[in-house]
C-alpha cells in the first residue's frame, strides 16, 4: 500500500470532494446518507494516507514535533467553514454551502495534487533499520487505542451538539456560529503547542493533560450556563482535540515507524467506531432527559476514563527517554517495550 500512497490519497481526496457537491442535488435521506457514507470513509482515508506521508517525512529529518503544522489544517478549516457556511446558505438557501465548500475544497486540493510527492516510500532501509530496534510496548498498547477509542465516543458529542446548545440557550446572544469559529481558532495554532509541550514534557502526560482539560471543557455548559461559559467550552474543545490526535497518531508512529500507515489506520478505526457511537447514545439520553446535561457529563466522563488509562503509560516513556539518553538514539527509535 505504501507504494501507492500518493495516488490513493488523491483518488479518495476526490471523492470527498464529488460526495460533497452531489449533496446539494439531492433532498432524498437515504441518498444523502449514502454520500455522508462515502464521504466519511473517503475522509478517513485522507487522514490517514497524509498523516502517514507527512510524519514519515518528518521522521527523515528528525522534525516529528513539526507535526502540529500539519494537523492545525483542520483547525484552519473549521475556522474557514464557519465564515463561508453563514454567508453561502443565506443567498443560495441549503444547497449553496454544500457547492461553496465543494469549491472551495477543489481549489485547495489542487496545491495537493501539484506539491505533494511520498519521498519517504523509497527508504527501505531506513525502515528496516528502526523496525529492528523499535519494538512496541505490547503490555500498554492497548491501553492507548482503548483511549482513544473513548475519546473519539466523548469529544463527539461536544463536536456535535455544541452549535445546537449555543442555539438553544437564552442566555447566548450571538449567532451560534460563532462557538464553531472559536473551536476552529483555537485548534490552528493548537497542534503546534501541544507538539512543542509532548518534546518538553512527553507525549503521554500532554496526552493527558489535553483529554483532562478537553473534559472540563465538555462539561462546562452544564455547570457555567452563559454565552460566556459556551464559548469557553468551544475554546477548549478546539485547543484539545486536534492536539489529541496529533499526541496520540505521533506516539503510536514512534513506536513502529515502518509501519506508519496500517498504525495511524487502526487508531482512526478504533476512533471511528467512537464517533459513530457517541452522538446516537447523546441523541438518545437528550431526548430521554429533554436536555444536553446527561449526555454532555457522560462524555466528560468517558474522555476522563480514557486518561486515566493512560496514566501506566507514563513509566514506559521514562523508560524510552532513559534508554535514548544511554545509547544516544532518536526518541522514535527508542525501545518501548
């Protein structure tokens, strides 16, 4: 697969992009639900294919906290979407901000499509070289996909609701949109930060910090029920939840660069099936309780659990950092086991 990186991304890239502008041709649900379908997966595979491409390049040049650059695109396109959404619907009604983003989507993929070469498939040996001092931490690996797992369950839910909460609240004035264009704000600059703190503290206690304060985030418009209180929880919302993902695809990729892919891959299956449950069981408890304040304190609860579990990891990274330091290694190729 590793050979066709490149032309997979491009080809997946498209059908995201057509799955897109086909939704404003139509107002059937179950064909609507087929292309949210196949958009969904096609945008998996674009996340995972780019991430693999990009932090195996870092990886040559021993730049892997340059991965926040990379991962703060999605910020940025939040942020972009919450302008352009507003002003396309207004003029054009439903079917306009489906086009504008399609558009809009088309263009930015044509910088992709001309700058992007997968340099780094041709280094075999390099490769080679760190499967064979790499080994993965067997005894805590699972710990980090169960987390992740739940994070992708809890996150969601705030991913989801947050714009109809802000809605529905009489104490937020303003339009709606703007939680999103906060959430957006703050994760550009989000991945970078949380790339420099896990290099100065580690990836597994940033790691935690950032699910801790996502949760608290989560929570807040249950206690703090103002515009105030809403916005913040957008803010932290946006300042973790990217950064979670650029802590949690990085560590995973240290622990077996050659195999960067198939690993990034199964981190985003585990936190799909988390993304595809979270919001049917916020749904549920919302309409059972004719409010968000269960679904949005169990969420909290989950991404808490999810750090929790990753406290034991801290030890093996003691380790991994002890062992480079004595051996003069690259921390990626440090021995986790």
């Amino acid at each position: 697969m590793k050979r066709h990186r490149t032309f997979l991304l491009r080809f997946h890239l498209i059908i995201s992009i057509l799955t897109t502008l086909f939704m404003s041709f139509t107002s059937s649900l179950i064909f609507r639900n087929v292309l949210r379908f196949l958009s969904g997966f096609a945008s998996a595979v674009v996340l995972v294919l780019a991430s693999g491409i990009v932090l195996d390049k870092h990886a040559s040049i021993n730049k892997t906290h340059w991965s926040g650059v990379f991962y703060g695109g999605v910020g940025f396109g939040i942020f972009l979407s919450s302008l352009l959404i507003p002003r396309l619907n207004e003029p054009f009604h439903w079917e306009g901000p489906w086009i504008g983003l399609a558009a809009v989507s088309g263009f930015l993929a044509f910088f992709v499509w001309i700058w992007l070469k997968d340099t780094t498939q041709t280094a075999g040996k390099k490769e080679i070289k760190e499967a064979a001092v790499q080994t993965p931490p067997v005894r805590w690996l699972p710990w980090l996909t169960v987390a992740y797992g739940l994070e992708g369950l809890g996150y969601i839910v705030t991913g989801t609701f947050i714009v109809s909460i802000a809605e529905k609240s009489p104490s937020f004035h303003s339009d709606a949109t703007l939680v999103w264009l906060v959430a957006g704000l703050a994760a550009i600059p989000s991945c970078i930060l949380w790339s420099v703190l896990a290099n100065k503290w580690g990836y597994v206690k940033s790691l935690i910090l950032a699910m801790v304060l996502q949760a608290i985030g989560i929570v807040i418009p249950v206690v703090w029920v103002t515009q105030t209180g809403i916005l913040i929880s957008g803010l932290l919302f946006g300042a973790t939840f990217m950064g979670i993902i650029t802590l949690a695809t990085t560590l995973r990729r240290q622990m077996n660069p050659a195999k960067s892919s198939q690993i990034i891959g199964s981190l985003t299956a585990v936190y799909a099936v988390g993304q595809l449950i979270g919001p049917s069981l916020a749904g549920f408890m919302s309409s059972a309780t004719q409010s968000f304040n269960a679904a949005l304190i169990g969420a909290a609860a989950v991404v808490l659990l999810g750090a929790c579990l990753l406290v034991n990891g801290i030890s093996f990274e003691k380790k991994a950092t002890k062992l480079q330091s004595q051996v003069n290694l690259p921390v990626e190729n440090s021995d986790w086991k």
